[in-house]
C-alpha cells in the first residue's frame, strides 16, 4: 500500500489510542472525564497550568524544530547519507521507546509522592530512577548494538550507504545512555515538581547554541566527512548531561504542587 498503508497504520494506532483512553476512563476507581469538569473555571489552576505546562509546550516546539533541522542538514549530503540517516532514526526511536517508558512512568511516581507530601520518599524514588536510567540506556544500547548485523542485512542500500548505517547505529548506541538518563530527568522528574523551565532552557541552549549551529558549519562550510556531521548533530544528550546532573542534585524539583482549597 505504500504511502497509504502508512497512513492508515498512523490512523488505526490513534483510534486504538483514543478507545483505550476512553475505557481506562470507565473503569473503577479510574479519574472519570468530564465536561463540566473541563469547562470549570478556576484562575489559580488555570495560573498554575500555563506556569508549568508553557515550558513544556515550548521545549517541544524547540525539540521538534530542532530535530528538524538535523534532517535538512544530513538532507543536503547525498542520497546515501539520507538513506542510512532515516534508518539509523528509525532503530534509534524504537530503541528509545524503553527509556522513554522509564521517563514517563518515573515521572508519575514521583508526582504521586510528591503530591502526597513524602518528599524524601519521592527524592528516594528520583535517586533510583536515575541509576536505573543509566542501565536502560546502557542496556538500550547493547541491545541496537546487537540488532546492527540484522537491520545490515534486511536494508537495501549502497555499499556507501551500509557503510555510513553501519557507523551510525554505533553512534546511536552510545548516545542511549544520554537519552535515557535525560529523558527520565527532564521529562519526568523535574517535571513531577514543576521544574519544567529548566529542560526549555537546556534544550534551547544544547541545539540551538550548540549543535544545530555545528552542524551546519560542519556539513556546509567545513565539509567535513558524513559520519563527523552525523556525529555532531547527535551530541545534544551527550553535550547536556552535566548540566542536567548538576540542576538534579539541586532538588528544586523536590517541592509539592497540590492545591488545598485555593492554597498550596
């Protein structure tokens, strides 16, 4: 089917998605959807949704043009490059799905103990999540070290191409690790706490200050080989993890959010 057989799959995972929320919704003791509820107007969590949520919003909007760039700057390499690139991504995202699970999930526990009040107990729960992250990602990375033969002989490609594909997936496996421990600090704990401004900022910096303007220095006035531009656009995980670790031992994330009757 091509082109519409994707287009039907993207369709028929978003009806699944939409059915599953609806029934998770009707169960018992689920949180029930409501309109009402949804149309209620209350300025202080109105104020408190668009404090924490706008960060949010707007680091995606960074991320998602971010990476956007990255295809047009290995877009302008060659046929191979873009060939092994979107194959690379492709094992790459699908790989990433583990850590970004442990984010998500991790995130939610942590909220539970913080809006509980157990705030050592959530700081307990973001220690562990964070070395846990460490061996997703490093367990992430064996396992797309050990797909690499496989995925080399299913691909048709060039000579030159295999060969870039070869390179990337081991580029890609190392970068797991940054990707795991990132997404399961910034997406998910910081944010349990509201500490959604930081991850802005530290994407905004980490691609727009430091990747995306390397990589089209690399591959447009340097000219520097496809592997070396490859390299340089996936070093946003790596380039951030010092400053990621550096904010979480802060523990600005570590504070309560609940609103008791109007108030913190």
């Amino acid at each position: 089917m091509g082109i519409a057989g994707a287009a039907l799959a993207t369709v028929i995972a978003r009806v699944i998605e939409v059915a599953w929320c609806i029934f998770e919704t009707v169960k018992k003791d689920s949180a029930k959807l409501r309109v009402c509820r949804i149309m209620h107007n209350d300025k202080r969590l109105r104020h408190d949704f668009w404090k924490y949520s706008s960060p949010v919003l707007g680091n995606e909007i960074v991320w998602g043009v971010g990476f956007t760039m990255y295809s047009v700057i290995m877009g302008h390499l060659g046929s191979d490059a873009v060939a092994a690139n979107s194959i690379a991504n492709i094992v790459k995202n699908l790989v990433a799905c583990f850590c970004l699970g442990l984010g998500s999930g991790g995130g939610i526990m942590v909220g539970n103990e913080l809006g509980a009040g157990r705030l050592d107990k959530a700081k307990e729960y973001g220690g562990r999540l964070c070395r846990l992250s460490v061996l997703c990602g490093a367990a992430s990375g064996i396992v797309l070290l050990a797909l690499s033969p496989l995925i080399l002989t299913v691909t048709d490609l060039s000579v030159t191409a295999n060969e870039y594909l070869k390179w990337m997936l081991v580029m890609c496996s190392c970068y797991m690790v940054g990707k795991s421990v990132n997404g399961t600090t910034i997406a998910g704990i910081f944010c349990a706490g509201g500490d959604s401004r930081f991850g802005f900022l530290c994407d905004t910096v980490t691609m727009w200050c430091i990747t995306v303007p390397l990589g089209f220095l690399t591959a447009f006035m340097l000219k520097l080989p496809v592997l070396a531009v490859y390299f340089i656009v996936n070093l946003d995980e790596l380039v951030k993890l010092p400053a990621v670790y550096r904010h979480y031992k802060k523990y600005k994330w570590v504070k309560d959010l609940t609103v008791y009757n109007g108030a913190e």
